[in-house]
C-alpha cells in the first residue's frame, strides 16, 4: 500500500475520531451520561495530532512529486 493511501485513511480515521468525541462531549449535558471530561479532551488532542501528522505524510508526498516533475521538465 502506497503512502498516500495510509495518510488517507488516517486522515479519515482521526475525522471520525474526532467526531465521535465530540457526540460524546455534546451529550455531556444529559444527567445520565457519564463522560470523562479530561479523557474526551485527550481523545479530542490526539485525534488532532493524528490528522496533522497524516496531514504531513500528504504534504511531504506533495513536495516529493513536484520535486520529481520539475527534475523531469529540466
């Protein structure tokens, strides 16, 4: 599987994490819920760091093939 295909996926996955967190801390206000805060607000961080280090991988590939293609046009 090629780089840019993980740091899709990844991308997804941390959306989807981030997003499930943040159901789970809107619903916070229900009396019978019973939601860590701190353990949302770590969930919600490494979610963010998940996505901007996939982010990266995308960004670095990028770089990667216009540095390929302008070698190539030379």
């Amino acid at each position: 599987m090629d780089p840019l295909t993980v740091a899709r996926y990844g991308l997804m996955a941390a959306s989807q994490r981030f997003d499930a967190s943040a159901a789970r801390t809107a619903r916070m206000g229900d009396q019978s819920s019973d939601i860590d805060y701190a353990a949302e607000a770590v969930e919600q961080i490494e979610a963010k760091h998940q996505f901007s280090a996939n982010l990266g991988t995308i960004k670095v590939a990028d770089e990667m093939w216009r540095s390929l293609m302008d070698i190539q046009t030379r």
